[in-house]
C-alpha cells in the first residue's frame, strides 16, 4: 500500500513541477534519491562523478521544466525518467572526453617525436600508452602542454585555472607519469 501512495504523490510532485513548482522537483529528488544514486554509480563508478551526474541531470530536468509543460509526458517511473536523463548526460561527457583525449594525443605524439632523439629502439607507441595510462584526466592535459613546451602561466591561461593549481598538478602528473614510464622500462625525457 505504502508503494501505490508513494507513486500516486510522485504525479502530483511532477504535476506541481510541471507547473511551475520547482521544489516539487527536489522533492521528487528527495524521494527516490537512493535509487538515483545507485543508477549514477552504475554508470560512473564513482561516488563523486555521480553525484555530479545527479546534479547536472536535476539542472537538465529543470531546464526542460517549460517543455515539459507544453508537451506533457506520462510519468511512469520518476527514478526511470531521471536515469535516462543521467544516461544521456554521462554518454554526451563520454564521447567529449574520448574526443578531447584524441585531440591531445594527436598533439601530444609530434612533440614526443621531436623531443626525443628518435633511434630505432624507440617505441613512440610505448610512450602514449603510458601516458593513457595515467589516471587523471587534467594531469593528461597538463603533461600534453608540458612537452610542447608550455609555461605554467601559459597553461593556467590555457586551461582557465591559477597558476597554483597549475603548479600543483604539473607536479603529481609529472610524478604519476614517471612512475608508469618506470614501470614500463622506459625513459623519462623530461
């Protein structure tokens, strides 16, 4: 019994929202917040990123709130609606970050090329897989500017953060990168 009422106030909430009460939404949020969270994590893996997820599919829902009122959907399942919301969202981030990684690869593999004194022994490959290798995704970014021969200030500007946070960085992704090349055998030419 407990559930049916549950699911006859999730159409009010939606109706209010729908309407024009934003708090209806969060409300709803409130609701099914656990099953929402799980639904995250099950794309994400990853307690921050998803609740990140969350959000951003709580800011998206909302943005569609005057859609929402001028073609009005069944609601069927809230937790359902949300999910697809998150699903959309973390496939949209997810081919961006597959592209802005292609795009720094494509950057990042002449300037290894031209740093290095290329002998036969040298595994160009070797070194990208490393570099992949390295699990943050801003270190990444850093590094790829760091072997073009960027400056911190050029980075910061860059990358639209401080200097600091540049410097602090540049260094764990300079020190992250080592460790993998050493694991790897290979050499660091930094």
């Amino acid at each position: 019994m407990k559930h049916l009422h549950i699911e006859k106030n999730d159409h009010q909430l939606w109706e209010e929202f729908v309407l024009g009460d934003n708090k209806a939404l969060g409300t709803l949020f409130s609701l099914h917040h656990r099953e929402v969270m799980l639904s995250a994590l099950g794309l994400c893996r990853d307690k921050d990123a998803a609740a990140d997820l969350v959000q951003d599919a709580y800011l998206k829902i909302l943005e569609k709130q005057e859609q929402f009122a001028q073609n009005p959907i069944v609601l069927t399942s809230f937790t359902a609606l949300v999910a697809k919301f998150m699903s959309n969202l973390w496939l949209s981030n997810f081919r961006k970050e597959k592209r802005r990684q292609e795009i720094l690869e494509e950057e990042v593999k002449p300037h290894i090329s031209q740093t290095i004194l290329v002998d036969k022994s040298f595994d160009l490959e070797a070194y990208l897989q490393a570099w992949r290798r390295v699990p943050n995704t801003n270190h990444r970014r850093i590094l790829a500017f760091v072997y073009r021969g960027y400056k911190n200030a050029d980075i910061a500007e860059r990358l639209q953060r401080t200097d600091k946070w540049v410097r602090d960085n540049r260094y764990h992704a300079k020190k992250s990168f080592q460790r993998i090349l050493k694991e790897e055998g290979l050499i660091d030419f930094l």
